[in-house]
C-alpha cells in the first residue's frame, strides 16, 4: 500500500488546520467516492463502513444528489429565508413534515449543523414550556456550539477550559444493558437508569420546570447502545404525565439507518419534535428542527435564524435523498444486511473471546472488543490498532467509545461489498491476536 501522496498532505493539513476539529485515526485523504467505495489521493480503495460519521447515507456520490444540486445551482446558490422565499425550501419541509412521526400539525425550522439544530431545541422546549431544565444523557454527542455542547456528556476532552456552560442542563446515565450500571440483568431489570432520573425529579430538579427530555433513540457516539423497548416508553410516560417535551435526536439514527425511517419508529411512541441533520441532505449542510406546530411558533425572529439556512442547493440534494430512501425496498435492504453484519459477528463470536458484544438495529452497528467476556474489560488497544489494519486492508471504520468498533455503512452497500469488508474485519482480529500490529499504530489512532 502505497500513501505517499496522503501523508504529505496531512503534512500540509498538520500545518494550517486546528486540532479541534479533528479525531485522528489514519491518514485518509480522499479523492472521490464511488457508492461504497472511497478512493484515497494515492489511489488506494477502501470500503466505507463510516459514511463519513453516518452523513452519506445514500452514498457520497450519489448520481441522482448530484444532479439535483446541478440542476439547482444552474438556478441560483442562495438567497437568505431570512428576508425572502425558495421553493425548494418550502418543497422539503412539507416533506419533512410528511415523514417525520407524529399525525399532528407541525412546523420546520432550518439550520446548517445537527449542533445548532440541537441549540434551537433547548430555545424552542423554554420558549414553550415556559421551563428551564433540560435532561440528556451521558454518553451523547450532540454537537460542538454552546448549548449542544453542553447537552453532551461524553469526553471531558470537548468541556476543558471553555466554561461555564448552558446553565440547567443535566445529564444522565444512558440505559446501557451491556454494562448495566446498576449491576442488573435483564431478567432482574426494574428500569434502574429510569428510576435515577425520577429520584432526581424528587430531590433537586423540579419536575414542573422541567422543559424537555432530549435523547437519541440509540447512543451513537456513545457506543451505538440500542436502549430497551420498554426504556424508552415508560420515560415518554414520564414526559407525557408531566408535560415535558419528550424530543428524539435523530441526527446519527434518522434517515433510514437504523431500518426504519426514524430512529424513534423502532420505540412505538410518537415525539413532540425530532432533530435532523447529518444525512438529510447527504453531507451537504443542512439540519432542521421538525415539531408540534405550537411548539415551533413559540420564538419570535430572529430568535433561531441564519443567513445560510436551508440553502436551495442543499434543500434539493435533501429531497433527492429522501425520494431515494422512500424508494420500495430501500429500507428492506438495509434491514436484510444489517442482518446478516449481526449474524456475521454473533457467528465468529465462540471462537472469538475479544468480542464482548454485538448490537444494532439496522445499518447502525456496534462491536464491543473486550479483553475477556466475563470482566467485560475495554480492550481499547485492540480496537485502535485492528481499526488501522482494516485501514491498511481497505476498509474504513472508526472506534467509538475507546473499544467499539463503529459499522455505519451507506446504506446502499451491496451484500458483496459488505461481506469482503466483514473479511476484513475479521482478518485483522486475526492479525491483532497473533501480534502482528505494531505497537507504532497507536500514536496515530488517537479516537474518541
Ligand atoms: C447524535 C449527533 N447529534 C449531533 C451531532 C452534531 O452534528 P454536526 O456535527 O452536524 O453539528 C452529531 C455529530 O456527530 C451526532 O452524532
């Protein structure tokens, strides 16, 4: 494998662009993408099993995206919505409206970032409510702006040296049934992780000024930790009992990743509001807060504007992604080989002790390495160093969580890519067991 030509440009990278804004895992320059195949400056291919952080969920080259943003832009790049009109924004939310849950009357508000659309969410719940408190959970990421920031709760890395925060925002422990951290199983569960945040309500958050519970309806960054069925339906009881918002961030999970439409369509309940972005318009800029229309008519201009949002261009390749995500057997295919990603793993996993667990529901996938299955000990170090061999081997994925390995392919990967990719994967548990990744790896896949 030849990266000559890559590492002189992270050279060049290292130079000019600040460390905050990247995660280092291996030296990846990209050229251009073919579905799921990226190819790097060099000329290397690679599988993707990242979609650029679950953003390219109908690929990153999509024909018929690119066309519509070509034919768009032929148009115009962009006017503000803050002083005028468009109809292909007008043309989205009333699609938006349409396949987001929820029979009700709603209405769209349009960002650039799943970080601001988060930041307008904790606006609009106050406005509304009238309450103050917010209620996430640990092991979010839920963006980079102040309030999305703070609504998040998963390095301290993101928190040092920039406080103080958004004040009233408090996290709690996400329901993890792996590494349960009440010490229960599933047959002596009494929804423990409900019950804290019910004791909070009791001793020092008041219930009645509590404006929204704002959860992903499974921990992406955190470790892609699917929550129980019954998790998510008695904290929407919760809210429902006590007029809190209940609000799914569907940022990582929406858009079909998950096999359904929304994350949430996998829980049975039907949110006040769901946050969107990343995939919606296929990695162009764009993310949208989609709620009750009461809820969304609670703020004044310019209380949640930019002059930016819901850029015509990217409205199109919006739309375009969404006519290609409602295509008949679109999710069909992303359930059947998520499938058979879970079946792979939970098969090699008997003669494989590193792997402590598998989950996911759809194209949303998680891969536990641990370093024995009783102790359930992070194997952090296992993780980094087969995630840069399956670099070296042409597949790209990223570790979430220290020991987890993050498989969020585009959801148009063929069965054929996927299974060579699962090959990979599984050569490179190998060659990590029979000690053959140096230890030199390490300082460059610096992770979550
Ligand atoms: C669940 C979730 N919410 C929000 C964000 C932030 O989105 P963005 O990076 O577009 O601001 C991310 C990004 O990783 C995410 O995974």
């Amino acid at each position: 494998m030849n990266i000559t030509k890559c590492i002189k440009a992270v050279e060049r990278d290292r130079k000019v662009i600040a460390d905050s804004s990247r995660i280092s895992y291996y030296p990846l320059v990209i050229s251009s993408i073919d579905g799921a195949t990226i190819e790097d400056i060099d000329g290397n291919k690679y599988i993707d099993l990242l979609s650029s952080a679950g953003a390219l969920n109908v690929g990153g080259s999509n024909s018929r995206v690119k066309e519509a943003i070509i034919e768009q832009l032929s148009k115009f790049i962009h006017y503000t919505p803050a002083y005028s009109y468009h109809e292909p924004m007008i043309r989205l939310a009333e699609k938006l409206i349409e396949i987001t849950p929820g029979n009700y009357s709603k209405k769209v508000a349009f960002g650039l970032s799943g970080s601001d659309a988060n930041d307008g969410i904790i606006k609009f719940a106050r406005a509304y409510t009238g309450r103050s408190s917010i209620i996430t959970f640990i092991g979010a990421y839920h963006g980079s702006t102040y309030g999305s920031m703070t609504m998040s709760a998963i390095t301290p890395k993101m928190r040092r040296k920039i406080g103080p925060f958004v004040p009233d925002i408090h996290s709690f422990m996400y329901p993890n049934c792996y590494r349960c951290n009440f010490g229960k199983s599933e047959d002596c569960c009494n929804l423990e992780c409900l019950e804290q945040i019910k004791e909070a309500f009791k001793n020092y958050i008041p219930i009645d000024e509590v404006a929204a519970i704002i959860i992903e309806p499974i921990q992406g960054d955190g470790g892609i930790i699917v929550p129980p069925k019954k998790y998510i339906k008695k904290l929407y009881e919760l809210c429902i009992k006590n007029k809190i918002l209940f609000v799914s961030e569907e940022v990582q999970q929406g858009f079909g990743r998950t096999g359904k439409w929304f994350g949430i369509d996998n829980f049975d309940v039907i949110p006040d509001a769901v946050i969107l972005g990343k995939s919606i318009a296929s990695g162009m800029p764009l993310s949208a807060i989609v709620a009750r229309e009461e809820i969304m008519q609670s703020l004044e201009a310019p209380a949640h504007a930019f002059t930016t949002a819901a850029n015509p261009v990217c409205c199109c390749a919006a739309l375009s992604t969404i006519e290609i995500i409602s295509e008949k057997g679109f999710l069909e295919h992303v359930n059947k080989i998520g499938n058979l990603v879970k079946e792979y793993f939970n098969k090699i996993k008997d003669a494989y002790e590193i792997i402590g667990d598998v989950r996911g529901l759809g194209l949303s996938i998680g891969v536990e390495l641990v370093t024995d299955r009783i102790k359930k000990e992070k194997d952090i170090q296992a993780a980094s160093k087969i995630c840069y061999r399956c670099y070296e081997k042409g597949v790209v994925l990223i570790t979430l969580n220290g020991n987890v390995l993050r498989i969020q392919p585009p959801l148009n990967i063929t069965e054929k890519e996927m299974s060579k990719a699962l090959e990979i994967i599984k050569s490179s548990i190998d060659d990590y067991l029979g000690g053959r990744i140096a230890d030199d790896v390490l300082k460059l896949v610096k992770g979550w």
